[in-house]
C-alpha cells in the first residue's frame, strides 16, 4: 500500500454496530470505497474487554491498525453483505446476522467544517458519539453519516457458541476518539481521513 502520511483520503460504506448477552460487542464495517479498494472488517470487544480486530486482508488490518489500536488484529476470510435494512457476517467461525427497521433523518453530502462544528456536537449530544476526532496515531477524522437504522433483531454464534440475545451495552469500543451509538445501529457513512505529515510515536 502506498504512504499517505501528510493526506487525506476516505472510506465509505456501512457499519452496523451489535452487543450480545454473552458481552460480546462488534462493530461491522462494509466498505465499497477505500485507498486499498472494497473491503470488510470487525472491531470486536469480548467480555473481559479483549479488543480484536478482524480483517479481510492484510492491506485492510494494515489501513486500520495504523489508524487505531487493538489488542490483537485477525486476518482471515470474512464476508460481509450489507444491503438496505439487513448485515450478514460470514467467517469460518463467527456468523452474525442482523435486522434493521427504516432509514431515520437521510443527510445529503456537506463540506467537513459542517460535521466539524455543528453535527459534532449535536450528535455528541443525541447520539453520545464523536463525529470529529484525532486518533492517538495522530490521524484525524470526520464521520459523516447519511442515515441511520435502529436495528431490531440480531443474531450470532461463534463456533458452536451462541452469543445470546441482542442488548444493549454501553462500554466505549475504545480503539480510538469515538464510539457506536449506544443503541444498535446499522449506518450508512463515509469517513474523511487525514494523516499527519509525520508519524507520531505512541
């Protein structure tokens, strides 16, 4: 993958966020647009707070790793289809399947400083998230999001396990300057990323 330390590039697609009764949280990323081309990955947050990210490739664990941190990064097969109201995740051990009702307050494209000093804190507000940030890599950030779906039902099993009943958890992710909605969410979203000129040492 190219450097792009010192610009800005984005991703854009769909993240669907879940919390199970086992205490099992995820947060699903579909990516259609990005530097390294479609992508899919999970932020996920055990029980005991195990923060593990899991990636398609090694260019996406690359891509994200430079940007947050995880205890552990995965890279293995994972299939992710998120289309309209429903996400489904397929790996060789984790299934997850996921149910939305309708697209909520639809928000057309506008320029950064929007997000940056009038949805930022609205949406802190409403939503309890960040929608402007930098990460502790020093990479900043803009989460633009155009919609948002409340999720109704959710499923999931990992291995032979099943994670229980969908609930709703409110311990940060804690990878980098923001986190999902309380509420499971499924959101379409294009984030603006700005590298810094130089990397920072952490």
């Amino acid at each position: 993958m190219p450097n792009s330390r010192g610009s800005r590039t984005f991703v854009e697609g769909v993240i669907s966020s879940v919390a199970f009764a086992s205490g099992d949280r995820f947060v699903i990323g579909c990516w259609l647009q990005s530097p390294i081309g479609p992508f899919n990955d999970i932020m996920w947050i055990d029980g005991s707070g195990l923060r593990t990210l899991i990636a398609c490739s090694q260019d996406a664990a690359d891509l994200i790793s430079n940007i947050y941190h995880f205890d552990h990064v995965r890279v293995t097969p994972l299939n992710v289809r998120s289309e309209g109201s429903i996400t489904i995740v397929k790996s060789s051990d984790l299934e997850i399947r996921i149910h939305g009702g309708r697209m909520r307050s639809f928000l057309p494209p506008r320029p950064l400083a929007v997000t940056r000093y009038v949805e930022a804190p609205l949406a802190r507000w409403l939503m309890g998230v960040e929608t402007y940030g930098s990460t502790a890599t020093g990479v900043t950030e803009w989460y633009q999001a155009r919609g948002w779906r409340r999720v109704s039902s959710a499923t999931a099993r990992w291995g032979s396990r099943d994670l229980g009943e969908l609930v709703e958890d409110p311990r940060p992710i804690a990878v980098g300057f923001s986190n999902p909605p309380k509420l499971a969410s499924i959101v379409p979203i294009k984030v603006t990323i700005e590298y810094p000129v130089e990397p920072l040492t952490v």
